[in-house]
C-alpha cells in the first residue's frame, strides 16, 4: 500500500479518498528521505537558506545579507514580498500604537520610505483601511531593491531563486535519548521551473493549473526543470540523499547539540511548508477549548477550520459602462457574495477600502461612502463576503492535515507536493472571478436581501503582464494566506507540553463574560485567571483572593526571550459551517469569531521560531508557535517583518557564536548571557524587542498606547 501511494505521488495523483481507518491502520509515518527522481543540476552553498519570499522570508534575507551572509531565498512564484506582491495585498496592516511612534524594525521602516520616495506619497492610492495603498508590482521591485543594497551595504551575497519549490530534505537521524531535538538538515532538494519551448510565459496559468506540475522533478509539456540541492557553505562534499541523508560523516556538519550548526534552514513559506515535510510537530486550524485558549469555538478543537484565503484582483473604474460576460460557474458562487453588513453596502466604500491608485490624490470627504471615483482609479479587491474562500471540512479544507498528508503519500519518499488541495486553490480561483462580476453587475446579497446591491458596470477586470498582479489571467499570483501550520515549540518552564503563544497571552478580552464560566470548569476558570491575572495572580494561587475579587492585567505577557513585537487586532475570516463554501445559506462556523477583538501590543518570544526535532531550523512569519486565536492577530506585514529579523539575526548570531538557538532558551527562567547579547544585538540594530515602557509593573493600558 506504501509502495502503491508513493508511486502514484510521484505522478502528483492525489489519493485523499483513503479513508482515515486506512490511515489508523497505517499507524505513525516518519519522514523517510531518499533520491530524486533526477540527479540535481547543480548545487548552491549557503549560511542561511530560507524557503518562501513573502515578508518575514525577505527580513531574514535582509538581515542575513547585512551581517555579511551568504542567503539563498527560494520563492514558489517570481516576485520577493509576499503580502505586498505576490499576494496583491498591498495594504499595510498597521495599528496606531506602532504608527504613530514608527516603532518598526529598521528594513520594514525602510520599505515605508522608499514607498514614499517611489510614489511621492506613502498612500498613492489614497485608500482609508491603511496609510499606504500601492501597486503590487512596484511592491515586488522596491523590496528586492533594498535586499540588494542590503547585500552591498553588509557585504552578504543574495541568491535568489524565483519560480522553487522545496521538494525534499535531509535530516540526520534523531540522536537517542533526545526527544525535542538533536536532528539537523543537511541538504535540501528544490525545484526551478521556467517555461517550456513553445509555451507562454510564467504566470500566463493560473495557480491551481501549475502547482502538482511545479513539485514534479521530470519537465514537462509546461516547464523546464533545473534540480537543485542547497547545501551549507564550506560543507565540502554534499550527503548522498541515495542513503536517505542520514550520513553522519559528511564533511563540516557537526551533528550535535553543542557542536552548533554549519547553516540554518528557515521556514518563511505562507503555509508551513517545511513543517510539514520535516514533519515537526505542529498544530493547524482551531485549538481545544482551554484555560490558555478560552474562547475556542470547539472543545476538542477542529484542524479543518483555518481562516479563509484569498485570491485577490485588482479592477480599473471606467467612464462608459463596459460588457461584462458572465463567467459560466458563477451561479454556483452567487449565492455567496455579499456586503456583509448594513453599514458597509456601498460600492464607493468597498472600491476605496483598498484602492491602490487615485488620479486625482488630494483630501476626501470623511464618509468612505462619499469617496468620488473617477475613471482610471484602481483598487484591489479583499473583502470577506467576496473573494475571501472559506473551507471548513475534511473533504475541502485547503492545508492538509497531518493525516491527509500521510494517505496522500506526501510524507513519502519524493512525494512531498505542497501540501494543498489543488482543487480547492481553482474554487479560490473561481470564487474570486465571480465576485468581480457580482460587483459590477450584482442585485442579490447573501446577507443583506434584496434592494441592497446596484450593479456598477463602470469598471474593467485588470490583466495581462503589466497589470499590477502581474498575470494574464488577473488574480494574484498566490493566495494571500491568514494561516498556516503552526509549530509545537519545545517544552518549556511554564508549558512544559511545548511552548505555544495563547489567547490569554496578548488578548484584551474580558474573560469574566458569563460564557467562561459557562463553558469552563471551576478549576479551568480559576486557571484562566491564574494566567491572566498578572501581578494579581499570586494572591489567587495562595487562596488569599477570590476569582471575582483578581483583576486582569492590561498588557500582554511579557517574554524574557523576546526577539520582535507586533499589534494588530485578534481578527478572523471564519471558516463556513458546510461544504462547500459557497454552499446557499452557508454561515460561517458557530463560535468562531468569539476571541475576536482588541489585543495588546506583543512580543515575539524566540521559543515560538524554534521547531521540535531539528536544532538548526527556524519558523518564521505566520507558522510561529501562536494558537488559531493569537494567530488572527499574528499575521500582519509589520509582524512578519519583525519575527523575519529576529530568525535572521539569530541565524547570523549563531553562525558566529557556534551554537544552535535553542541553547540561548534552554536555561530559562535562569539568565541566558548569549540570549541577553543577541538582545541587545537586535535593539543596536534598531529591531525593536519590546514596546516603549514595557514593564510587569506597568498595569495601565494607556500608557501602552
């Protein structure tokens, strides 16, 4: 049956249908790591390999590259950026808090700038969700401009890999007696893909269309393949993945756990990507119902349930109304499409929301509602109700579960494929299609009923090349993703099941609302306060102070081993309660917007980027060590940016200290003196580890803001 599903992989045949007793039966797979199917190419050497070019990918390159490193950035489309490009979600999420002090990390203020100085104006679209609105492709080439003047600047050499996939690694075997690490990657198998002879170009297909060919190691009709294998810098002669990498006497690897490692392997991809094909352990979707995560939707916690993708586009308000065709699977989504709420049914409000181009720049009424579109403006789309794709089950959900990956034989010898459902990346496809045409030509609303929609035919759908998602078909060259698989960080001093960031760690939540005590045990209430009670908390622990008579503290928990900061709302795009998605009279999952709120400003503990198992890997971007709750508040640009520096900084301080990051923790809540020194090296270099009067005696909210 192994043999059959590995065969059948290699063909990127999806075997989903096996059904979860086949699974049981099969009992724990552990990644097993052989040959290619091709030779590699040629081999490249690096200090820092990091997988994925979205933001917290680019600030590890940035920093790397500025500490002198040599940096291998392989991306999965051709633009470096992530959100502000590839994704088309070129509006920076930003909290006042952070704004209005511009408490950023030094590359990320420098992306801001150079926006600026690119455009004239930091907000060239003059959009009212954010202070900066611009076109994606302008965000791609901004972004990898700073990186190579980072490289010149720092004396680091950038290799850049556009159009790569991560297919395999090697790992040596697990070293007895040690049950959270102990592991280090030695190699990494990708594959480079170009255009075939006689094809179109990159980005002509959408998505879901080249994807399974982009992890097939034979070329094909569509692509010319070039196989590569990423080893360290100076490792001499790379392991033969022939013995499935478990070599132990290949040349500069050390191996061990003091001996540090000879480069770093960071994961920045938008789903966990190599937490998947390294098989660490990782949480995905909604977390059980705990004292750490209160307002959990289910108690048992559900892996299907992440937060909805999308697939955005950008549309180009017109003077003559236009003909728009309908698309001829679009009555399948109507029923889906909506305004979502009353205050919110305008089509000015929804076009400026995100608009990435005005011509005529200059103050706007205070009422979005009112805002005057004039023909040539552009906006790119990203609306909940609309081209958010929200699956919530087993039979559609888009990132593969553990299991899922097992019975599709990606876990398998060469078989790794991205760890997504292509079918429901071309409904994300199809879904965001539709909701152009509801916009322009639209009367129904899911749910809002009828007499709320108008069509608005004045506007044309942008593609080709040139327009700003850079494709021929419109959409966005990858979905912008809100969540991904999310590690287990190793047993800890205070969460010794491994180290996770929790609701009850940054949410400003008032969890003495009748449903915690409903929902809670006695025991499991008083644990939720024990957690959030700050300096209160010990008089509850010794019995001196009732539940009812413990304040919460107002701030969120402080780190001893913060790296980064970060604040944005708790915000959720729920998945939908039936499949499919757009399913008539779909709702969106019960319970699943019940952590939704105000957060307070919060830090980026170094224990959330360390995997289990693998010494000399790093996570970073969206697939820290957060809960689904925390995790709707860390995942904005700003944030991204932050946990990328800290995973390049620690990287590059590690290179030269010759140990592995994990040793700067591991002592904790003892003094780490190496901890304290990498610190201190982040804060030099203007990379914020903590907010302006960051204090466990600092109980006021308004001194936080």
């Amino acid at each position: 049956m192994k043999v059959r599903r590995y065969l059948f992989s290699l063909k990127g045949r999806s075997l989903v249908s096996l059904t979860l007793s086949i699974i049981s039966a099969m009992g724990s797979i552990s990644p097993v790591f052989a040959a290619p199917g091709r030779n590699p190419d040629n081999a490249e050497t690096c200090d820092i390999l990091v997988a994925g070019g979205g933001l917290a990918g680019a600030a590890t390159a940035y920093e790397g590259l500025l500490a002198g490193r040599t940096v291998c950035l392989t991306e999965i489309t051709d633009w470096v950026g992530g959100q502000i490009s590839s994704q088309g979600t070129s509006a920076l999420d930003e909290r006042e808090t952070q704004r209005s002090l511009l408490f950023y990390p030094r590359g990320y203020l420098e992306l801001r700038r150079r926006i600026k100085e690119h455009y004239g104006r930091l907000n060239p679209g003059g959009c009212w969700v954010s202070y900066s609105c611009f076109m994606p492709y302008d965000g791609h080439k901004i972004l990898f401009n700073i990186l190579q003047d980072a490289a010149k600047t720092g004396k680091g050499t950038l290799k850049w890999f556009p159009n790569t996939v991560i297919k395999e690694l090697a790992i040596t075997p697990a070293v007895a007696g040690n049950t959270v690490g102990g592991q280090q990657i030695k190699s990494a198998i990708a594959i480079q893909h170009k255009p075939a002879a006689n094809t179109g170009p990159i980005n002509t297909e959408t998505l879901s269309q080249t994807i399974e060919d982009a992890y097939r190691y034979e070329n094909s009709a569509r692509f010319n393949k070039t196989i590569i294998r990423f080893i360290p810098k100076g490792s001499g002669t790379p392991p033969n993945p022939r013995r499935g990498g478990n070599s132990t006497n290949s040349p500069g690897l050390q191996g061990g756990a003091r001996g540090g490692a000879d480069w770093y392997v960071v994961d920045a991809t938008e789903t966990g990507e190599l937490i998947g094909l390294a098989d660490v352990p990782y949480r995905l979707g909604i977390d059980p119902r705990s004292p750490l995560e209160p307002s959990s939707a289910s108690p048992s916690g559900d892996p299907y349930c992440t937060q909805g993708f999308t697939y955005t586009f950008a549309m180009e308000a017109t003077k003559e109304p236009q003909q728009h065709q309908v698309p001829s699977f679009y009555q399948q989504y109507a029923p889906y499409y909506s305004y979502e709420l009353q205050r919110l049914a305008s089509f000015p409000l929804v076009f400026s929301y995100r608009q990435i181009r005005t011509v005529r720049p200059g103050k706007r009424p205070s009422d979005p509602k009112q805002f005057p579109i004039y023909p040539g403006d552009i906006s790119m789309q990203n609306w909940t109700w609309g081209n958010d794709y929200r699956p919530g089950n087993s039979q559609d959900n888009l990132i593969y579960t553990r299991e899922q990956l097992a019975a599709d034989g990606q876990l398998q010898p060469g078989g790794w494929m991205g760890g997504l459902r292509t079918e429901t990346l071309r409904r994300g496809e199809e879904n965001a299609k539709g909701f152009f045409y509801w916009l322009v030509t639209g009367t129904t609303d899911s749910q809002l009923g009828e007499g709320v929609k108008k069509p608005d035919p004045n506007n044309r759908f942008l593609s080709g090349l040139n327009s700003p998602m850079g494709t021929v078909h419109g959409l966005s060259k990858y979905p912008y993703m809100r969540e991904g698989r999310r590690i287990i960080g190793r047993p800890s001093f205070n969460q010794p099941q491994g180290f996770t960031v929790w609701e009850v760690d940054m949410s400003r939540t008032d969890f003495k609302a009748d449903f915690y005590r409903e929902n809670l045990s006695e025991e499991e209430y008083r644990n939720l306060w024990l957690a959030v009670g700050g300096l209160n908390a010990p008089a509850l622990a010794v019995g001196s102070q009732s539940v009812e008579e413990t304040k919460s503290r107002s701030r969120a928990t402080i780190y001893p081993d913060s790296v980064g900061i970060g604040h944005y709302a708790i915000d959720f795009h729920p998945c939908m309660t039936n499949s499919p998605p757009e399913a008539p009279g779909n709702t969106e999952r019960e319970g699943t917007r019940k952590g939704q709120g105000q957060a307070y400003p919060f830090q980026i503990p170094l224990r959330a980027m360390i995997p289990q198992k693998i010494d000399n890997m790093l996570v970073a971007g969206k697939s820290i060590a957060v809960s689904h709750t925390a995790a709707a508040a860390y995942r904005v640009h700003s944030f991204e940016w932050s946990a990328g520096a800290a995973a390049g900084v620690t990287a590059a301080f590690s290179l030269e200290k010759g140990i592995i990051p994990y040793e700067l923790v591991d002592e904790l809540p003892s003094r780490e003196p190496n901890l304290e020194v990498l610190q201190l090296r982040l804060q030099q270099n203007a990379n914020p580890i903590a907010f302006p009067g960051t204090s466990i005696f600092n109980s006021s909210w308004q001194n936080w803001k």
